[in-house]
C-alpha cells in the first residue's frame, strides 16, 4: 500500500521499519490464536517497551523517545495493520493517561507515574465511561469525596481497556456534591494504582472484536486515595479527558487505517490468486472497481490523519480534525473489511484468512473514544463555534 502522498522522513521511515518488523516477528504468528483464545499476553507489554513504543510521545527528559504524533502514529498503523488489539493497548497507553499526566501532572507525578509509563514499566488506562454513562460523558456518577489529606471514591468505571493489567489508572470522579453538581465542571482526574484497597475489577467484557485486548469494569468501594493523586485541579477533570481524547481519537484512526490497510492487502493478493470462470477474479471489473474504492478510501483517510497530526504537532487546536479523522478512518475501516469478505466470499467467511478478523475488529472503532455520531456532534458544532 503506497506511502506516496505523505512524505516520511527518514526517522518516520525507520520508527515505521521497525515497527513492522516487531510486527511480523513479535505479533503476527501469534495474532489468530490470542484473537480465537481472548487471550493477552503480556509478554507484549515488554517488548513494546523495549522498543520504546509505550513512551513515544513523552519528552526524552521523562524516559520517552520524544517524537511527534506523526510519526507515533505511522508506528502505529503498522501494529494495527497485524494485531488490532495490540494496537488499541498502545494508543490508549500513550494517547489518554500518559498525555494527561505530561500535560497536567505536577513534577511529583511526573517522576512517579510518568517515567515508568514512558519506559513501559507501567501500563496505563483511562477509565472515563461507566454502566450509565458512555456518549454523555459528563453525567458520570462514580463520587469522590475530599477527606483530610485523602479522597474516598466510590463508583462503577466500564469499558477500560487494559483495565485489568493496569499499573496506573486515570479515572474520572465527581468532585462536586450532590447539592451542587456543576455538570462537566465538578469532575476531577485520579491516579488509581491497583495495589489500593477498595479497588476490584469487575466483570471481563467478552468481545465480538478486539478479543486479544482485555476490557474490564473496574469497582471503586471506599477506595482512599492519597491527595496527591488528583490530577489538576478538582473541577477540570473532564476538560482534561476531552483534551486527551482529541489525541487519542487521532490514534484511532490510525488503528482503523491499519485494520482497512491488511483489508485491502488481504483481498489484493486473494484476487491475485483466486482463478473463477478461467481468469484470476482481479481482471474482473466488479473486483477492480472495489479494490479501487478500497484503496482510495484507504489513502484519503491517512492523508487526513496526516493532516491532523501535523496540525497537531504545530501547537494547533484539533478537536474537529481529529474528530473527522476518527470518523472517515472508522467507517473506512468497517467498508472496506466489508468489501475485503464480499471479494474472498465463502473463504472470508471463516477464519482461514484474517478477513472475518479483520471485519470484526474494525466495528469497535465507530463505537470507542466516541461513536461516529458523537464525532458528527464534535464536527457540527464546531462549524458553529464563534457564532
Ligand atoms: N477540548 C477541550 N475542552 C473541551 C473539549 C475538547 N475537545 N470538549 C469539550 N470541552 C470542554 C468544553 O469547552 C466545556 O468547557 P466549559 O464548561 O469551560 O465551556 C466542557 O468541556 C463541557 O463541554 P460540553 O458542554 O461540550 O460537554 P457535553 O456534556 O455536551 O459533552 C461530548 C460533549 C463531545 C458529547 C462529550 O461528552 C464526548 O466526547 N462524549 C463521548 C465520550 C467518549 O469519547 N468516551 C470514550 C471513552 S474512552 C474509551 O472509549 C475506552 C477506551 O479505553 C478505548
């Protein structure tokens, strides 16, 4: 699939080599069955680290490789390209908690959550959602509640992703009271690290995608908190988030750039193959025509994510962008691993070609960091902002 219209440098092109051969060493032989058993293996947590993919976007002077998003996220699509869930591990790790505590973490929390998170000693997760609040974000209900030099929370977090295998957590609580809700202004932002008491992991989710990725509700009962843990200050936690997200979106849509990508190259080389009424099926023009469609989908996604990642890198506000970048990405994604079975047919069917896969991990990315119809609310209203 040609890179052509986004110019690499060559440390792009490097970080993007080396990824995909970690990718084809480290991943690939091992995708189907972590994908058929739900199983992850953490294993991979190390070897990320070790090649410096869990700090990518964190500052040398914190441990990390200090590169800009757009190269982070060539890293990324080659990882989504072969294992979607080991992908969604590293955009959640580097795009949510580790840009929240590099961009609001005092230097205290630097030094003891940053750096190991930038070294891959420590993975993160981000626990916004809950039971009763996914699309309205801002109508959580888990309390935290200020007691001496400590905060006491109490709540259902859903939807976290590593939850279960998390070191340092950032979790979303009501600061405010419930005398005096101030909506998205009374949420403030918490390390939780599993060694508290008062914290269990609740139920495993069991997936229709995604399945080498493990999601988890996490219970918070009477569970204390040292004050230094708050991230911030207490009424902007959910400004963070959304802040967080407008990154994390961006990672997204690279993973479903790399879900599309092994689409397109998966039903590429079976048309190739795959010989029907005398002719490979690629001479047939209701092939060609899809692969076309593919394909340009493909590259038009990436080169609006480029686009965006590198507004991004210049300091310039995202929040549209990155909102539309996430929502072509992902409904590219869901076409085109749609197109991908119709041209294997039967054979996309089953699970002899990563097809069927591929189909089944690309729907999660029109739902998580925001449905497609939350990033359509994101994208019209800021036609209006200003007016
Ligand atoms: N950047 C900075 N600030 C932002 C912002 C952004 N992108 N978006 C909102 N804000 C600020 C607003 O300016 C506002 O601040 P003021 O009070 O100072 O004006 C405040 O946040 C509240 O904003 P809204 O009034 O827009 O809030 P809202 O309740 O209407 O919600 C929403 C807006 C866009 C619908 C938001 O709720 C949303 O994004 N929902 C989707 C939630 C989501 O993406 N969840 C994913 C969870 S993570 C996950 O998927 C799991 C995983 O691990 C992968």
């Amino acid at each position: 699939m040609s890179w052509a219209l986004i110019p690499l440098t060559e440390e792009q092109r490097a970080v993007q080599l080396a990824a995909r051969e970690f990718a084809a060493a480290e991943i690939a032989p091992y995708s189907a069955t972590w994908d058929r058993e739900a199983r992850f293996d953490r294993s991979v947590v190390g070897k990320l680290a070790a090649l410096g993919f869990l700090g990518m976007l964190v500052p040398e002077a914190w441990d990390g490789l200090g590169l800009d998003s757009c190269t982070y996220l060539v890293a990324l699509e080659e990882i989504a390209a072969v294992d979607a869930s080991v992908a969604v591990l590293m955009s959640v790790h580097n795009s949510l908690p580790t840009q929240m505590i590099l961009r609001y973490g005092s230097e205290e929390q630097k030094e003891r959550f940053l750096r190991p998170m930038a070294r891959g000693a420590a993975l993160g997760a981000f626990a916004l959602s809950e039971p009763e609040a996914g699309s309205d974000a801002s109508t959580l209900r888990t309390q935290a509640v200020r007691d001496g030099d400590a905060w006491v929370l109490n709540g259902t977090k859903a939807w976290v992703t590593n939850g279960d295998s998390a070191d340092v957590i950032l979790a979303m609580a009501r600061t405010d009271t419930p005398s005096d809700r101030k909506g998205p202004r009374g949420i403030g932002a918490f390390i939780v690290t599993p060694d508290l008491p008062g914290l269990t992991i609740g139920k495993k989710e069991d997936k229709m995608g995604l399945r080498a990725s493990p999601t988890v509700q996490l219970h918070f009962d009477n569970l204390r908190l040292p004050a230094a843990n708050l991230l911030g200050e207490p009424g902007r936690g959910f400004i963070y988030a959304m802040q967080s997200l407008d990154h994390g979106r961006l990672g997204i849509a690279a993973q479903a750039i790399g879900i599309a990508r092994a689409a397109l190259e998966c039903a590429t080389a079976y048309a190739a193959e795959r010989r029907q009424f005398g002719h490979p099926i690629k001479e047939f023009q209701a092939i060609q025509f899809k692969l076309a469609d593919m394909a340009t989908r493909v590259t038009a996604s990436r080169a609006l994510l480029y686009a965006a990642a590198a507004a991004k890198d210049r300091g310039e506000p995202i929040t549209q962008f990155s909102s539309m970048s996430k929502l072509m990405a992902s409904e590219t994604a869901m076409w085109t691993t749609t197109q991908a079975i119709q041209i294997l047919g039967g054979y996309g069917y089953v699970t002899d070609y990563p097809a069927e896969r591929l189909f089944r991990d690309a729907k999660v990315t029109e739902i998580y960091e925001g449905t497609s119809e939350i990033q359509r609310i994101v994208i019209a209203r800021e036609l209006y902002a200003g007016s």
